[in-house]
C-alpha cells in the first residue's frame, strides 16, 4: 500500500450491539474449529473472536489460521465490532468494489465511517493481502488509540509511511516486534496474527473502559451475548446427578458459554467455611474481566446457607426484641462473614410485613406485622450489611406478607386498594429507596391495583392475572418512576410456580425484562433464557437501549462493592483469614443477645410469667416429630445441668396423641412444642395440641406452650396458662427460651405480630 501520510484523526468505537455476519449471511458465534494445531499460540485469540461474531472460518470446521488476510477481510472485521447496524452507502465507493463483492457492504461502511482508506487511483485492492503496517494503521485509527508509556524501539519502522500508528501500537503492549529488532512492516498478516492484534486491542480497550469506569465505553464493547448473560444468576447446586461443590465442567462451560453476570448458592455448594471460599474464589476465576455476583439467601432463622456460620435467630426474633443497634449487629455480622466466604450479595433482609397469620410461607422471616416496626429494622439490617461490603436485596416488592399462597407452588393474588398498599406493603419499601438501598427482589404476586392485565396460563388456559415480575406498571411505572428507585431490580426464581407454571421460559424472561428486571434469578433452564434475550434483541422485541440501561446499572452497583478491584485477594490469604470472621465469639454474642431479647410472654398465670421448670422436675417433652423433642431435650439438659432434671420425649399429632396423653401423668413438667411455618395456620393441626392442653389443665400439671415457628398459637388454641415465643427451632433459640423456662432469665420480647 502506498501512503504518504497517516491521519491521526480517529474514529471512535461505535456504541452499538455486535452481530455477527458473513458475506450477508448469518454465521453461528462461537464456532468451533479443528485446524489450529500449528497456531496454538493464538488458540484463545481466535476462539474469543469467533465467540464475538466477528471472525469466521471456511466452513466444515476449518478456520486455515495460517491463511493471509486480505483487505477486505480486515475491514470486514473491523466492521463487525465497531458498526454492524450500518448499512452500505448507495453509491459505489471503489472501483474495483463492485456490488458483487462479497464484502461490498462492509468497505462501504469502512470508507464512511474512516477505518480505512483505499488508493489515489480511486481503488481498495480488496483481495490484496494486508500488510503488518496496514493492520496497525486500521486498529490504531478505528479504536481512537492514544500513546501509551512503553518505548519500543523497531529498527525497521522509523521511516515508515506507518510509523506513527505502529508506534501508538506498539506503546500500549500492543503488537511487538521480532527478536532482531525489526516490524517487518510490509510482511501480510495471517488470519490467526489479526485475531491476536484484534483481541489485544479489544481487550486492551475494555480495561481502559473498566479502569475509567466509563460503563458506555465498556458496553460498547460488550456482545449482544455479554449483555444478556450480566442478566442472568442461575444456581449451580447440580450437575450430572451430584452436588456443586466445585468448579466442574459443567461451570466452565456454562459461565462461558453464557457470558453469566452472576450464580447463587444454595446448601448443596456448601460443605464448610474452606470449601465455599475455594468454591466462590474459583468461580471468579471463570468470570473473565467482568466478575460474578455472587449470592446466597442469608436471612437468618429458618432460611440460613452456611454451616459453621453464626446461626442468627431471624427476623421475627429481632421484631420481637425491637432493637434496631441489634438488627444492625445482625446485618454487619452476616455481610462480614458471606464477605469472607466470597460473596457479595445477600437476598436479605425481607421487608414484608406478616399481616396474615395463613401466610405459609413468610410469616417468621418477616420482622413484624407493623409496617413501622418492619420499616426500622429493616433499614438498620440494610445498613449493617451495606457497612460490612454486601449489598442487601430487599424483598419481595411490593409485598408478600398478607397472602395465603406460597408463591413457590402457586400465583398468589393481594387484592388490596392502593391507599391500603402505600400505607403498609410499601412503607418499607419507599423508606428503603429514600436510604439508598441498592437491589429490590420482585414478587411473583398479583397486585390488581395498580395492574389488572390478565393472560392466558400455559398450564390449563385459564385467565391468569399479570405477577409483579413481569408487570411494566408495577416495575417501571411504581417501583422506578413513582418511587424513584434507581438501583437494580433482580426477579424472585424463575423456578417457582407463580411463574413458572403460567408462562413459558422464553416468554417468561423476555417479558420480565421488558416490564424492567434487570437480573432474571433461577432460571429454569439458563441457556434456554440466554438464548431468548439475545433473540428478542436481534429481532427488536428487547431494545439495545433497555438492555444497556441494566447492563449498566449492574456494572456500577459491581464496581461501587470493589468487584473489579482484584476479586478478594489470593486463595490462601482468604482462607486464612476465615477463623477471624467465621462464628467468632463476638458474633455469638450479638446470637445470643438476639435470642434473649427476643423470647416472649404468650401466656401466664400472673400475666407476667410462665410456669418454670423446678429443681430435679421429671419433664415430658411433647413434640410433633423426634427431631424436635431431641432439640429441645439436649438444649435444657444443656442450660439446667445442675439441677439433676430427668427428661422423656413423647409424639403427639394425628394418631399419636391418645398413646402420648398417658406420659403427661406423671410429669411434673410438660413441654408442649409447636412448631408452625410453611403451611397455612388456620389448617395446621391444632386439635391434637388442644386435647394435650386440656389434658395438661384437668391435671393441673405445670407446663409451657413453647411456639417455636410462626407465633400464631392463641389464635387457634383455648385456655393455655402457660406459653412461650421463641421464633425458630435453631440452638441459640431453644437454648435462650430453656433459660427463662428454668428462671435463669427473663422474657422481654414483645410479640411482632397481631
């Protein structure tokens, strides 16, 4: 080629959504390749720019690395990074171009937007192989390069009509010379060559765009693929029939595959405290440059991941104890031990307020039945999180307290009035947004009030009625224009039945998307929601501008917790550090303090106190189930080991209760256990519990309801003399309500809920 002068006026990279074509025709992203056993060297280069639809080979798995490139091919290239949505100019631009060419549209588009420059003779020289000089003149002016600090001194280049982008090049580390000290400047380039140079540069581009954190730049830059795939946070708990507790193939080739944004883990990626942090430190590893959320529901009480772990006494039991200093504690002491485990986001803490005693599915993880009492803990859990480096997702908007469906197994609908909705299902809510939190986790409810679209169920035809997850009134309209909320909005899982059983996968993801999900959470099948984002973009049915406005959010929400800040360190400075934060007696002690403060007066025969347990009592432990009475059995041995107490567990329910009545004689002490959660309480069993109550009374035994689920036991039972709360079968629960049972300590929690 020859030129007497290289403009440094640059064009800059275009801010658009990459496709891949060739010669006018679709070609797959990504395709594999079975002739790169001589360039091994630029195996990964070639992949990754296959993967982004931007190079493609020969067909029947032949990519022929050592070919040349021509002219044509280089700009083609260029073309399908920076402005796949141009198209070709009207006029013919060259005369050596005809219509006919199969690159005619991607010079034409290279001439207008000044990535290359054909000869004074009016021609391009498509086929003409392109030099090494050319190959830097064309990325050093299509990428807007700037000088970089290194020198690089190449004998061969100092006169050269190319010198000046060879030198921007090779002063960012991007192309080198030969081990004479020479460029070679006039020598053609191969195909795998170009690969390299483009995904230098590409790659190069991105974390100048990362270090900035000029997002716009970085999305640029981002396949159509890359985007959808931050969108989605898929679990990993199995793989080929066995549980995820590392990093399989099945891992790599999903994260890489899928371009994933984010994984959660649930109880079957967890073994211990080492194992997780090798887990989530090697699964980092496999994020590329842009890392993954990692998340996990840690509410606390019943719903509780890590073993080893300080076992908090959950949200009703910080109601019940309404210190907000405590609920604080409580967040920062989660956040710093997920944080050591290698998180970064907790599906935490639950800011529905439990109006609804049949609820089965909220009731002990909510804080209270007070939209105030929810609002104040809320917040400070929200706080104490934030203060240790998680990022708490709030849930479930705009309220899942007052339903009586679980919305794992059915599409609960909450008919209430908007007046009645803003004045208690979004109090906390919109006291959340106004203190800055970060992530809200939609319901899979139906709020008629503010949408009433219904659509045809996939399950059986009949008119279903519009969940929150894919309502655009509900996300866009109240949560993002009305409430002002500005952070990232993640779904409930895709798994369960208020979706999934109404609406198809791919029309599931791609209509929560467009009501304003940002993150699609437990897809059914990941690749299946991966692969209709990224249709629904190409054919428009999902703006670029929509997904780039979440993509966007993700990556500044990614950024603000340090996630592109060298992902926590080396493997073995984590996992030494872990018994430091791990369950330490600090953190036992805001345990404990949470579950004294919380046991609560349900019922005395002075109004003040429960029947207590006496010096060398012979205590019949009630149970529905072995385990149960096993719990509570080892706890007051534990508490009341001076006082010589000799124990027995007894089964009572349906069909067992008439065989347990006869133990209750000889009892001096009776512990009648309830344990009330994931069923509706109007229909749990309760009149077994009333025949051993009465039973309890006629003899005039002394006892204790001890409710250790949802609290709801008065509603439903008659004349007990004696009764205690203590929101949640954990150890630090039982053991601080066998406390005040024994005398040892009081009871000053205050029932959270009507």
């Amino acid at each position: 080629m020859t030129m007497t002068k290289w403009k440094a006026t640059a064009v800059g990279a275009a801010a658009g959504i990459a496709i891949m074509v060739w010669a006018g025709t679709a070609a797959a992203a990504g395709e594999q390749f079975t002739d790169l056993q001589g360039a091994r060297w630029a195996e990964d280069s070639i992949t990754y720019m296959a993967k982004r639809g931007t190079v493609a080979g020969y067909g029947n798995g032949r990519f022929k690395p050592e070919g040349a490139v021509t002219r044509a091919q280089a700009v083609t290239f260029m073309v399908r990074e920076l402005y796949p949505q141009q198209l070709a100019d009207g006029e013919q631009t060259y005369t050596d171009v005809p219509r006919s060419h199969p690159f005619y549209k991607e010079i034409s588009v290279a001439a207008r937007m000044g990535l290359a420059g054909g000869f004074p003779d009016g021609t391009f020289h498509p086929d003409a192989p392109v030099s090494r000089a050319e190959t830097a003149a064309f990325l050093a002016r299509a990428y807007a390069l700037q000088s970089g600090e290194r020198t690089v001194s190449l004998s061969d280049t100092t006169t050269h009509w190319a010198a000046a982008p060879i030198g921007m090049m090779s002063s960012n580390g991007l192309i080198g010379g030969y081990a004479d000290g020479t460029y070679r400047p006039d020598k053609s380039v191969t195909l795998a060559e170009f690969a390299v140079f483009m995904t230098r540069v590409i790659r190069f581009e991105r974390e100048n765009a990362i270090q900035a954190k000029d997002w716009d730049k970085l999305l640029s830059y981002m396949t159509v693929s890359e985007q959808v795939g931050q969108m989605l946070m898929p679990d990993i708990r199995q793989w080929k029939g066995q549980p995820t507790t590392t990093v399989n193939a099945g891992i790599k080739e999903t994260i890489r595959d899928q371009d994933l944004g984010g994984l959660i883990l649930f109880e079957k990626n967890i073994l211990n405290a080492k194992q997780v942090t090798t887990l989530t430190h090697g699964l980092q590893a496999e994020a590329g440059d842009i890392p993954l959320f990692l998340g996990i529901d840690q509410e606390g009480g019943v719903i509780k991941r890590i073993p080893g772990g300080t076992n908090l006494p959950g949200q009703m039991a910080l109601g019940a104890a309404r210190d907000a200093s405590l609920a604080e504690a409580a967040g920062k002491l989660t956040g710093e031990e997920l944080k050591a485990l290698g998180m970064q986001l907790d599906f935490a803490p639950v800011l529905d307020i439990n109006s609804n005693p049949d609820n089965p599915i909220i009731g002990m993880r909510s804080f209270s039945s007070d939209p105030d009492a929810v609002t104040r803990l809320g917040l400070a859990e929200i706080k104490g999180l934030q203060a240790s480096g998680i990022i708490p997702a709030v849930k479930h908007f705009p309220g899942h307290g007052d339903t009586t469906v679980d919305s794992h197994l059915g599409l609960p609908v909450l008919t209430h009035d908007r007046a009645r909705l803003d004045a208690v299902e979004l109090k906390p809510f919109r006291a959340a947004i106004e203190a800055g939190v970060e992530m809200i986790m939609s319901a899979h409810i139906a709020f008629p009030a503010v949408d009433n679209e219904h659509v045809i169920s996939r399950k059986d035809g009949s008119s279903v009625p519009v969940p929150a997850t894919l309502s655009k009134k509900v996300l866009s309209g109240l949560l993002r224009e009305e409430l002002g909320f500005q952070g990232v909005i993640i779904s409930d899982a895709f798994t369960m039945n208020g979706i999934a059983e109404h609406f198809g996968e791919e029309q599931a993801v791609v209509r929560a998307v467009s009501a304003g999900i940002d993150i699609i959470l437990m897809p059914q099948d990941s690749a299946i929601a991966h692969q209709a984002l990224v249709k629904a973009v190409h054919n428009g049915t999902l703006s670029s501008e929509a997904i780039h406005a979440s993509v966007k959010r993700i990556l500044q929400l990614k950024a603000k917790y340090g996630l592109f800040g060298g992902r926590g360190g080396s493997l073995s400075s984590k996992l030494a550090a872990l018994p430091a934060v791990i369950g330490t007696a600090a953190h036992r002690k805001v345990e404990q303090d949470i579950a004294e403060r919380a046991v609560t007066l349900l019922a005395g025969r002075d109004g003040n106190d429960p029947d207590r347990i006496g010096e060398g009592d012979r205590v019949v432990i009630a149970a529905a189930d072995e385990e149960i009475g096993k719990q509570l059995d080892t706890q007051l041995r534990q508490a009341g080991a001076s006082q010589h107490l000799s124990t027995e567990i007894v089964i009572i329910g349906p069909g067992k209760t008439s065989a347990a009545l006869p133990k209750l004689k000889g009892a001096d002490y009776v512990m009648v256990a309830s344990y009330q959660f994931r069923n509706v309480a109007s229909q749990f069993g309760w009149s077994d519990y009333q025949t051993v109550i009465d039973e309890l009374n006629r003899l005039g035994k002394r006892y204790a309801l001890v409710s250790l689920g949802n609290p709801y036991e008065l509603l439903y039972l008659r004349d007990v003399k004696s009764g205690v709360a203590l929101y949640g079968k954990q150890e630090p629960n039982i053991g601080a309500g066998m406390n005040a049972l024994l005398g040892q300590a009081g009871l000053p929690g205050v029932l959270p809920v009507q």
